[in-house]
C-alpha cells in the first residue's frame, strides 16, 4: 500500500459582536450573521418582526460571502432598544 497524504482545505474566519439601539442599516459583509432581539421593545428587521429574546439567524455555505444593509426599525413602545449582530467573517490565513 503506497503512502498517501490528505491536506484538509481549512478556511479561517473571525467573530464579531455589534450592539444596536437605534433605528439604521446594518451591514452584513460576511458569510453568516445572527441577530438576537434582547431589548423589550420589538424590532423589524426589514419586513421579520422580532420580539424580545427572538433571533433571526442568515447563513451562508463555505465560500459564500453576503454583501447587503439591512434596515433595523426599532418599534417603540416605551422599552429598551438592544439588538445584538454576531456575524461570522473570513480572514486571511
């Protein structure tokens, strides 16, 4: 049996975190982002309403690279606005 080598075709990437409390765009520019609602008041993120503690989850598949703003709209209600985006970039090796 003659000796063979596999190279896996690993792909580096890095994590970010942004809190939002107001109304505007966010910007995607990654692979995948996931939007977590923790404010009491709800907010629409284009046209999906997300309630407190609701989560809007966009992935993408290896390779892929999502290049769009999203419109954030917080509904006021007298609460707290707190949206936080955690979205997954690739870097460079």
């Amino acid at each position: 049996m003659e000796n063979f080598e596999i190279k896996a075709g690993l792909i580096n990437y890095d994590v970010n975190f942004i809190v939002y409390d107001a109304n505007g765009f966010i910007t995607t520019d990654c692979n995948s982002i996931l939007l977590i609602n923790y404010g009491t008041n709800a907010v629409q993120i284009e046209s999906v309403v997300l309630q407190q503690n609701q989560s809007l989850n966009i992935e993408g598949n290896q390779g892929e690279f999502l290049q769009t703003r999203l419109l954030a709209t917080f509904i006021n209600t007298g609460g707290s606005n707190n949206l936080v985006s955690v979205k997954k970039n690739y870097v460079n090796a």
